[in-house]
C-alpha cells in the first residue's frame, strides 16, 4: 500500500538542516519548500494521509522524511484520522524534533494540550511566519545538550525581564521572546531551547 505523496531531501551532503513540511495543499507545500530553500534548508515535502495512503508513523511503521528531519512544519488537520491523530503520532516518534504547527485560533484552543510544547503559527502562514519560527525551531534541534548563545540568533530575540523554573533541569531561566507572527517566549534550557508553556512557572520578581 502506498503511503503520502512525498518529494524528498534534495541535499546529497546532509550539510543543511532538514526541514519537513506536512501540508495537504500541494501548492502551498511547494511554496513553502521554495521559501524555505532560499534560506539555506534542506525541504522536503509530505501532503499527508488519504483514504488510499496512510500515514506509515500513525502506523507505528518508519518514515524516511520524519525519521531524517531536523524540523518539522505541520500543516495537516489536528483531528485525528481514523488511524489516529499524525501529530500525535510524531511527537511519540520524534520527541527530540521540533515542530512548528500552522493552526487557527480554534484550533489552538481546542487542541491546547496536544500543541504543548511546539511553536505555532496562525492560519494561513506566512512567508514571515514560516521563516521566522522555522529559523526558531532549527536554534532549538541545533542545540539538543547546551544552550542556544543568544547572539547567535540575531535581534529578533528580545529579553522579556521575566524568570521562569524548568521541570526538565529543576533550575531558572530567564524568558526570551522572539518576535514573529504571533511572537513566541522562549526559554534556553541546559537541554535545549523550549516554548515556555503551562509547566513552566512564572519566579515573581525578588525585591
């Protein structure tokens, strides 16, 4: 049985980082992958399942894209198909890849839990968008044991002032927002760089 339409990595070297884009639309797919190639990754993209072709990782079967990728750009419906959900499906595959989801705002609030943890961007992407958190996404699988140097990634990093304590490594860390569409807090971490979300609590300022 055939799986998703796929059209896979263009770079023989593996020397650029590999960004995965999971889109139905096969023109916004190809959009995107343009975009993205500009700006120095390897794209490869995926339209999801059908009827006809089932996704392999919702399966529990290998994916050659999901299983190479570096990020990975979901922009497939968060409703589960009859086999199960495939963002789900990937989180449990792939929990040391960063993914950027494109959901609108109902989404966002329907299926928080499930969303926890990934960088989000409003429906429909942007060229903006998409560049800027997948730039975000790329820093944090680059930075899988230390912590992102802040210079590295340019003046769209603002500090926020805010502290926060981290359930991974039991410490503080300071808040950072990186400003794109909509702006994302982000904390570096000694294990990586992470959305602050609902396990991360808030240190009221020391007076």
């Amino acid at each position: 049985m055939q799986g998703p339409e796929r059209y896979g990595w263009s770079d023989p070297t593996h020397e650029r980082p590999k960004v995965l884009i999971e889109h139905p639309d096969h023109g916004v797919g190809a959009i995107a992958q343009r975009v993205l190639t500009r700006e120095g990754f390897d794209v490869a993209t995926c339209e999801g399942p059908s009827r006809r072709r089932p996704c392999p990782v919702v399966q529990g079967r290998p994916c050659s894209l999901a299983d190479q990728a570096d990020v990975i750009v979901h922009g497939l419906s968060l409703e589960p198909t009859r086999q199960g959900s495939v963002l789900a499906a990937l989180r449990e595959r792939r929990p040391d890849v960063p993914i950027v989801v494109e959901a609108t705002r109902p989404e966002l609030e329907e299926h928080a839990a499930l969303l926890l943890g990934c960088l989000t961007i409003p429906f429909p992407m942007t060229r903006a968008a998409l560049v800027d958190a997948v730039r975000t996404a790329a820093a944090q699988a680059s930075s899988s044991n230390d912590p992102v140097d802040v210079d590295r990634r340019g003046s769209w990093l603002v500090h926020d002032g805010e502290v926060v304590d981290c359930p991974r490594c039991d410490g503080e860390h300071v808040v950072f927002t990186h400003h794109g569409e909509p702006p994302v807090q982000l904390v570096d971490c000694p294990t990586g760089t992470y959305p602050v979300g609902i396990e991360n609590r808030r240190i009221p300022p020391r007076t």
